[in-house]
C-alpha cells in the first residue's frame, strides 16, 4: 500500500534541480501568499483535458503541444502571446484536415518557466555563479545580483500566466479561433511555399464547409468551428510553487496542481523515490513522463504503478526525447515493455531536444532536418509495433526568430547571431519550421491512413 500523499508530502523524498533559496523566510512569504490566491486552471478543465487524451490513448485524436522552451518577462507581449497561438492553429488545422481526428492543442505556456539544469553553477573567466534557472528563479544576467534564487519572481510568474491564460481563453473562445478567420492565422513572415501550401488546404476546407451549409447545416458547422478548446501545461520543476497552487476540488474532493491542467516530470526529475514524483502521484492531473536515453524499462513501469496505479485512460503521456540517432536503439524496448504491461498510455515525441548541439559560436541550435528525422523515426517505431504514434511535443514560438538551423528558410550557421536569437534558454523552431513539422506530420499521418485503409480492403 503507497504511503499517505499531502500536498507536502514531497518535502521528506530527496530532491533534484532545487534552487538553493538563500532567504527561507522570504520563500515561506512567498509560498503563503500564493495560497491565497486564485487558481490559474480549474479542476474540470483538467479532467476534460484528461478525456481528450484519453481518446488519445485509444487512437482516436492527435496531440499537439508545443511553445515556448522557457516563458521569460523579457519577451511578454500579447503579440508574441497571439502569434504563437496563431501557429498552434494554423498546425491544427493542417493535422485535423489530414489526420481525420480531432487534435488536442496543449500549450508550453502560461507557467513554462522553470528549466532544469546540467550543472548547478557557471563558470566564466574565472567567476562561479548559480546557473540560470528560468525566469521564475533568477535572471539570466551574469552577475551575483541577478543569479540569486529569489522567491519574488514566483509572484511575477504566476500574474505573467493569469494574464496569458486570460488572452488566450478569449482568443480561443471569442471569435479569433473561428475556422472562418483560417486565412489570418497565416503569418506574413511564414516561408511562401509554406503559406501556399497552407492555404490550399484552407481552401480544401472552405470547400466542404461551403458544402455542408448547402445542405442546411450551416449552425452545426459553425458550433464545431466558432471555437476551440487549448490548454495550458509545463514541467513542474519548481515544487515550492506547485504545493502551493494545489488545490483540493470541491466536486471530487481529489487535489489538483491548478498551476496548469497538464504538467510533466523531466528527464532530470523522473526518480521513482524522487521529490518530484511523490508530489505527482497525489494530484489528479493528466501527468507526461520525459523519456530519454538513460530511462530503463523497470523504471518506468515503476513510474506508471505509483503515477497511475488504476491505469486510467489519458492520466500518463510518455514524451520521448532521444536524439534521431538513438531513438531506434532505445525507444523499441519500452514500447514492448508497456505493450506487456497493458498500461494505457499516450506516445507523443519530442524531437528537440535530443538534437541540441553547440555551434563554434557559443550559440545552441537545433538542425531542423535531425527534428524531421527523429519524428519519422518515431512513427516507423510505432507502425513496427503496431502502436499509436499518437502526439509531438515542440518547442516553438510564432516569432520570426533564427535559432533552430536549416528548414525551408535555409537557416545557416552563419545566420545564427544576437539579432534574432532571442530564446530565454533552449533553441525554439520560428513560425515556418513549425508549420513545415506539421505538414511532415500530416503527410505522415494520411500516408499511414492509406496503408491502413488498404489492408481493411484487403483483408475485406
């Protein structure tokens, strides 16, 4: 029997990416204040979202989530809000059209803040500093100031992400999102063979909607794509803050992190007798598991009996991140250990950031052709084991940034510079390579559509 769950009960598990707050009783300050507070989601927008993936689990609808490596105060903008929701979309719609399923949109946005990090201290020339730890921690100016942990950043975060959340529910529910605005989700600075293949399929669209309404059915088609729902996720690195917007839901009476409806234990914070996984296990909340490299079979199957001992459909999402050159060695053997285990599960890949390298510059990139390969490699994973490819995990933003290399755009090394890269941490995909993976994916989908429709013919 699992031991008694608090929202606390973490505070006793050995802990890993901890800052090291050098003020105790400022952070207690914090912590209390942010009890008192309203939260940032609501129980039964978690449990929808748990639905969603549920029907994600079992084949039927595509996950996409993506945005921001890490949320910064520096790039808080609405514009910078609404053009990352307009890339969203835009996939969106590339996905639906070719996938034929409904596709739930999970946003890297309003709380990704927190990052984890290799090393706990950065050294140069000569000075050792803390290392930056996301916005919410401290700064990521090299001076003793700014990389001090200090829990008032906490308070900044959580009005950063009311005030995103609340931007985002009025665009996808006050008109913006409708189908009918398709055409302006296209950003001007998209790759112009991006925007006409695009817009192709918004034409394809506009034709069976123009059908449908021939038929008298133009109020159905417009409750299905007058609005849309999207939801809010992050990795809960940041434990200090997640107890305290923990809440206990007056309806189940179950807790419920309302920091965000999804969130995810990293590849750095996933020990089975490890902080952060005790205070995942007592929330209920759809969780996602980061799979690298260093990841066992019997150490996930331990993770899946303490975070989803009932096995409920949509609670777990496994996000694989390898590196296009490892998947095809690691991947396989879990797929065939949670096969055996019967455990329901969604399989999403995150292509990013297993291909992260170091340019001579001292800039990170990410080549966008490694991105395609692992994604490929992960769906011919899946049709190998008779699985469900069934999500993409991204780091992206709407803006017309040059961090990740190649793509239509032909980003080069040379490109790469203090202009336009302006990630807070990790190299995140500019609007046209998000689109350009979406269409990957889409081609991906409906050519596996086809094989599959072949072989019910067939064997019909």
């Amino acid at each position: 029997m699992a031991p008694s769950w608090t929202p606390q009960s973490w505070r006793s598990s050995p802990i890993k990416q901890a800052p090291a707050y050098p003020d105790q009783a400022a952070l207690e300050a914090v912590e209390q204040r942010l009890r008192t507070h309203p939260p940032l989601v609501f129980a039964g927008e978690a449990r929808n979202l748990m639905s969603g993936l549920a029907e994600v689990s079992r084949g039927k609808a595509f996950l996409l989530q993506g945005g921001d490596c890490a949320e910064s105060f520096a790039e808080f903008s609405a514009n910078n809000i609404r053009d990352t929701f307009c890339v969203f979309l835009s996939m969106a719609t590339v996905l639906t059209f070719a996938a034929g399923v409904p596709v739930v949109k999970v946003g890297r946005i309003a709380g990704q803040f927190a990052k984890p990090r290799s090393d706990d201290t950065e050294t140069r020339d000569g000075i050792t500093l803390p290392s930056y730890r996301g916005d919410n921690v401290n700064g990521g100016e090299f001076t003793a100031e700014a990389r001090t942990p200090d829990p008032e950043r906490m308070m900044r975060a959580y009005y950063q992400s009311a005030a995103t959340a609340n931007l985002v529910r009025a665009f996808a529910t006050g008109g913006y999102a409708d189908l009918s605005r398709a055409r302006h989700w296209n950003l001007d600075h998209h790759h112009p063979d991006l925007s006409r293949r695009y817009n192709d399929v918004v034409d394809k669209i506009y034709e069976g909607v123009d059908f449908m309404r021939t038929f008298s059915l133009a109020d159905a088609v417009k409750q299905q794509t007058s609005r849309v729902d999207f939801y809010f996720s992050h990795e809960a690195l940041l434990l200090p803050f997640e107890e305290a917007l923990t809440r206990q839901d007056s309806i189940s009476r179950d807790y419920y992190a309302t920091s965000g409806h999804m969130i995810w234990i990293g590849d750095r914070t996933r020990q089975p007798d490890g902080a952060h996984v005790e205070y995942c296990r007592g929330i209920r909340n759809p969780i996602g598991i980061k799979c690298g490299p260093s990841l066992s079979e019997d150490d996930l199957l331990k993770l899946l009996a303490t975070l989803n001992p009932d096995n409920t459909p949509g609670r777990i999402t496994l996000i694989a991140r390898y590196g296009h050159d490892k998947i095809a060695g690691a991947l396989p053997k879990l797929i065939r250990a949670i096969k055996r285990e019967g455990a329901n599960v969604v399989w999403s890949s995150d292509p990013m950031h297993g291909n992260t390298l170091k340019l001579q510059s001292g800039f990170k990139t990410r080549p966008v052709d490694r991105v395609l390969d692992e994604l490929r490699a992960f769906f011919a994973i899946h049709r190998a084991e008779k699985t469900y490819a069934g999500g993409v995990h991204l780091e992206m933003t709407g803006q017309d940034v040059v961090e990740c290399l190649g793509g239509a755009q032909a980003i080069k090394e040379i490109d790469i510079g203090d202009e336009r890269y302006l990630t807070a941490c990790d190299p995140r995909l500019n609007a046209s390579q998000a689109l350009e993976v979406a269409f990957l994916l889409a081609d991906t989908i409906r050519a596996e559509r086809i094989k599959d429709g072949h072989k019910i013919a067939a064997s019909a």
